[in-house]
C-alpha cells in the first residue's frame, strides 16, 4: 500500500510510483470519483481534435463558409429590424 501525506492547503503529491503506473506527467489532469468513503484517480487524458472526430452523430451536413456567412448576414438583419422598431 502507498500513502500520500494532506498538506495544509488541502494538496497531495501522487507518489512516484502511481505516476509512473498511470504515466502522469507535469500538467497532466486526473479526475476524481468519489464512491462511499473511497476515492478514484482516474487520468483525464487529452484527445486530439481528429481522435474525437465521428463521436457525435451528425445530425446535417456543416455549411460552408458561404452559408455561415448568409445565415450571419440574416441575423444581423433582424437584429436591426427589431433595434428600428423600438
């Protein structure tokens, strides 16, 4: 069994060998679970923008810049409208 001392401040150093187990690194962020009287560690890993790609279901096809830009035009349009109306 490995333990870890609370600082003052409420902060703990996750011994060498966890880090080492988990391949923690300097920055790296854990998430805590807590279940009962127990605590979980668990690494939150960081995913690249391509590994998250296909996660979501797509619900349309994403528009163009040129639709982007109409539907913003539009928007704007109302929101003038309705500025002119008060």
């Amino acid at each position: 069994m490995i333990t870890a001392t609370i600082t003052a401040k409420g902060q703990v150093t996750i011994p060498s060998y966890v880090r080492k187990a988990l391949n923690l690194k300097s920055r790296d962020q854990v998430i805590f679970i807590v279940e009962g009287e127990r605590a979980i560690l668990i690494p939150a890993r960081r995913r690249s923008i391509m590994e998250l790609r296909g996660s979501l279901p797509a619900t349309a096809p994403f528009p163009g810049h040129q639709e982007i830009r109409e539907e913003v035009r539009r928007q704007r349009g109302q929101k003038l409208a309705l500025e002119t109306c008060r």
